[in-house]
C-alpha cells in the first residue's frame, strides 16, 4: 500500500469518505422518495435532491480511490457540489417560495446540520493536501 493510500486508508481521509458516503446515501434515500411519492408537487426540488445523490456519489467514489483521474474527478465532483449549495442556498434564502419543498442543499443545508455546506469545503481542502503531497 501506498504512503497515500494508507494515510487516507485512516485518520481524516477515512472519515471524510464515510461522510460522504452517508450523504451519497441519505440524499439517495430522499431524493428516492420524493421522486416516486410526490414528484409533481415539487419537482424541481426532488430532481436536485436526485442530482445532489448523483454528486456526493461521485465524490465518494472518486475520494476513496488513490490516482491521479479520481482526484480530478473529486475535485469536479467537491465543485460542483460547492457551487450548489452556494447556489441553492442563496435562492432558497432569498425566495423560498421557487422551492416548494426543500432540497439537501436548501438553506445551506440547514435540513442537515448544515453539513452540505461544510463538505465540499472539507473535501477541497483534503484534495488540496492529497495533490501537494503527491508532487
């Protein structure tokens, strides 16, 4: 096992990849739902909650992996999902009303802990680490 691998193998990259494995899951699980049990009440809403699921799903496969391809896909993947809790968040803030039913990014996150918003930081930041350590 590498030095990379077995540092992220423990310690924060293990608990940085169960958290995002919990999100990948717990957004799946609701976006899931919401989809299948009320789709046209909001369904803006439930197709972001889906494309959230699709993001954090990404990124913990690509944050768990040890080469050079998923660190760039992690980083797209901690972006993009940067960029829309910004976005989502600000929107909900401003005019709740364009949400009828809140999404994992509503809010920031607020459903969550605000975790959603916390994460991606995290995971650039870890990204960031994992990419200085491999020049």
């Amino acid at each position: 096992m590498s030095e990379q691998a077995a540092h992220r193998a423990s310690g924060p990259g293990r608990l940085l990849v169960a958290v995002y494995a919990v999100f990948a899951l717990a957004a799946s699980a609701r976006a899931g739902v919401q989809i299948a049990t009320k789709f046209d009440e909001a369904p803006l809403a439930y197709l972001l909650s889906a494309f959230a699921a699709v993001v954090y799903i990404v990124a913990t496969v690509a944050l768990a992996r040890d080469d050079a391809t998923s660190l760039r896909v992690a980083l797209v993947a901690c972006s993009v999902e940067l960029v829309g809790v910004l976005v989502v968040g600000t929107v909900t803030v401003v005019d709740p009303g364009d949400f009828p039913d809140d999404t994992v990014w509503s809010m920031y996150g607020r459903g969550y802990g605000f975790v959603p918003l916390v994460l991606p930081v995290l995971g650039l930041w870890w990204l960031r680490r994992r990419w200085r350590a491999n020049r």
